[in-house]
C-alpha cells in the first residue's frame, strides 16, 4: 500500500466479514473507523459511499472475478446492475 492508501472499506460498505489481510513491513500509522462513526459520517458527506463503491468495484483480483463469473452465470443474476452484484457477492 501506499501513503494515504486504505483498506477495511468492503467491510465498512456491505458488513461483511474482513476480505483482505494487511501486513506492515515498515513504520505505519493507522487508524480505525467503527461503524458507528462511519454511519455518523454518511449522514455528513453521503456521497462518500458512493465514491468508495465505486472504488470498490474497479478492483480486480483474481478472487473477485471468479466469484463475480460464478454470479453472472446464473440467469437469475442477468442484467443486474454492478451494485447489486456487489450486494450479492459480499453478502455471501
């Protein structure tokens, strides 16, 4: 990662379990958002979710694309919207 980096948002958007594990090599600095903070910041700038939604959804791991074919495969899922595949994707 680098400087200004961050990580925990998927968890943070969906409330879903923790999706990554973050090792420091070096000196690091961090901070923690509770979802109580985070829920009392939308209500502030609610566009943030927005802007890390669609941050969320440019990343491109080999991981997520797997999961996300095994979704679109079935002709349910169809059509959907990239929201609500990311709705399905971290709620299971």
């Amino acid at each position: 990662m680098r400087n200004g980096e961050f990580f925990g948002e998927i968890s943070l958007v969906y409330g879903c379990k923790r999706t990554a594990t973050v090792c420091s090599a070096k000196y690091s600095t961090l901070a923690t958002l509770t979802k109580k903070k985070y829920t009392e910041i939308l209500f502030e700038f609610p566009d943030l979710e927005l802007h890390l939604k669609n941050f969320i959804y440019k990343y491109n791991d080999r991981m997520k694309r797997f999961i996300l074919k095994g979704i679109a495969s079935v002709e349910y899922f169809q059509g959907i919207g990239e929201d609500a595949l990311h709705d399905i994707m971290y709620n299971l």
